[in-house]
C-alpha cells in the first residue's frame, strides 16, 4: 500500500509592487525620523524659562520627595508662589523625583524627559489617525509628521513646566485608542503556540496554562470596566485641560460609532466633568488677583481658537505666554470672527 505524500505548498513569492511598497513605507518612516531629530538637535540646550522659575528653580515643595504625599492635597506646593498654585500633583511629583536624580540648578534631565514624552507622544498620535476610519500610512505619517515638527510646538517642548501637557496628551490619546481599539480589534484568543506533544519542559509549561490563560483573556476581553479611563485619569493629574478627553469621546462617537458609545461618554463625562470642578474648587482662592471675569473668559475662547488657527499658517512671532486681552462683549467684532471660525471648523469637521 502506498502513501500518497503531499508536498508543502511553498510561501508566494514577494511581487514587485509589494516590494515597492515596502520600501516606500520604510523610507517615508526613516525620514520623518530623520527630520524630527534634526529639527530637535537643539532642544537639550535651552535651559530654563521664565515660566519655570516658580514651580521649578524656585519651589522649595519639590526638593524633598517627602512632599509627595502632599502634592496630592495642598495646590500652593506646585509654585513658590501664592498666585500660581495649581492642582497638578502628578507634574509636582515627577519634578520632585527629577530633582532628587539631578537637581533644579541642571535643566538638562527636565529636557530629556520632555523630549522622550513628546516622541511618545507623536507616535500615539501616529497610531490614533491610523485606527481613525480612513485612515492608512502615509495620511497618519503626514499628520504626526506635521505635529512633530511645527514651531507651535516649542512652547510644550522647550519649557520644562509643560510638561504636565505632554503627561496629559499621552494620556488622552491612549485613551481614545484604547476605545477605538479595545475589544474589537485584538483577537479573540491569545495562543501561547505550545505543541501538542511537549518536548520540553518549556512547553509542558505552555500546554499546561494556555487553558487558564485563554480563560482569564477571554474574561479580560469582555468585561465592561473602562480601560480606557485609566491613561486618562493619570492626565487629569498631570494637567486637568485632559478633561477635553470627553467632548472628544462624544465627537468621535456621534461621527464613527453613532449610538453604540452612549455609555461610554457618559462615564468620562461624568469622571472629566468631576475631576474639573474639583480641581477648580481646590485652586479657586489661590487666583483672586489674575482671574478674568468668568463671562469674559468664556467670550475670548472662540478667539484664542482664531488666534492658534492663525498661528498654526503662519508660525510666526510665536510668544509663549498670551498677550491677548480679554473680549469685553459678546458683540465686539473680534468676538463675532471667534464664533465664526469655531462654527466653520465644525462644519468642516463634519463634511
């Protein structure tokens, strides 16, 4: 009797067009790289600014890491001074740990780790336009690109205080790739590849728990506990403004998941909305003198979006620190060019 035997079926041969595009994607990769550390080379030679004296150079609060219980309690411990208290504590306490590593009086570490944190960040934006619907490669390459290297973002880069924007942007991203991502788009079962007949001890130990792994992967996989709120709450104390994350989860779902998110928004907004107003209750006090009247602040939003809308075509003139003047009423022209601009970004957005 013979057997008949069948020959493996040999891996299909790499055609022209897909080698072309392999090498398209890693060349587009290896330059953008390029460009970013090029554009950067500079940064770890910028010292400390004028906005990091007081919660930095100057802050007694972060030279012990005894503080650090405290920072999550007392807002005056973020700056020497009484006007600028702020309820960051995770921010508090990796300046405290920086300073315990090197000292205030060397800027170099503080740069580092805000450069390390903003490369972070542009990957995580590089993988949220990829899982955005529509998105592929080189859109999303595009974009983390242009984030990486325009000039608005010095501001966050170069300040050693702005760091807490860089803690807070990683964490919102995650958090929306965390929802776009989880569950649907992991598989349904984590193998360990252990063979059926074991012929090590290493995969003795494989066969035996892959039952209990795919178990308690399963059970991780379909549990209903917000994940995503996770990165976004470590935000939150780093820099409340990561309470965005919110209307943002909200847009995203009224867009590309349109009534299947409801809980979803409602939890972080409910989380968000929480944290926000906690964290104004605890600093209202320590800003009396520099606060601007609510009303106005509110009026002069639409305008800061005009102005950062400008400055985002021509990065010019860039100053760190705002030098806009309150919008008096709600009728004034700057006003009315705000509301404009934020309306046709929306339905921008939409289209």
């Amino acid at each position: 009797m013979h057997t008949k035997t069948i020959a493996p079926t040999p891996p299909s041969p790499v055609t022209p067009k897909q080698t072309t595009a392999l090498v398209i994607f890693w060349l587009t990769l290896v330059l953008a790289v390029a460009g970013f550390f090029g554009a950067w080379s500079n940064h770890f030679q910028s010292g400390f600014h004028l906005d990091d004296r007081h919660p930095i150079v100057l802050n007694p609060a972060i030279r012990s890491l005894s503080n650090i219980p405290r920072f999550f309690s007392d807002p005056r411990l973020f700056s020497s001074q009484f006007g600028h208290a702020a309820y960051q504590p995770l921010l508090s306490t990796f300046f405290a740990v920086d300073y315990a590593l090197r000292g205030h009086s060397d800027a170099l570490l503080f740069q580092v780790q805000n450069f390390i944190w903003f490369w972070a960040s542009v990957g995580w934006f590089y993988l949220l336009l990829r899982l955005i619907p529509g998105g592929d490669h080189y859109s999303s390459l595009f974009g983390a690109t242009l984030y990486g290297l325009h000039p608005l973002a010095t501001g966050t880069v170069n300040h050693a205080v702005q760091f807490g924007v860089l803690l807070g942007t990683v964490g919102l991203m995650c958090g929306l790739i965390i929802v776009m991502s989880w569950p649907q788009r992991f598989p349904a079962d984590i193998r360990l590849g252990a063979p059926k007949v074991p012929k090590s001890e290493w995969d003795l130990i494989r066969l035996r728990s892959q039952p209990r792994v795919s178990r308690w992967y399963k059970k991780l996989r379909s549990t209903r506990v917000a994940f995503y709120m996770i990165p976004v709450f470590f935000g939150l104390l780093a820099y409340p403004a990561t309470a965005v994350f919110a209307p943002l989860l909200a847009v995203y779902m009224l867009l590309f998941e349109h009534g299947k998110g409801v809980r979803r928004v409602l939890y972080s907004g409910v989380v968000c909305g929480v944290y926000w107003i906690a964290q104004v209750v605890i600093t209202w006090k320590y800003g009396v003198n520099s606060r601007l009247p609510l009303v106005d602040y509110w009026l002069t939003q639409p305008l800061v979006v005009l102005r950062s809308l400008y400055f985002f075509f021509v990065p010019v003139n860039l100053n760190p620190v705002s030098v806009l003047p309150p919008v008096e009423h709600a009728w004034s022209p700057l006003a009315i060019a705000g509301y404009a601009t934020v309306a046709g970004l929306v339905c921008l957005a939409v289209m």
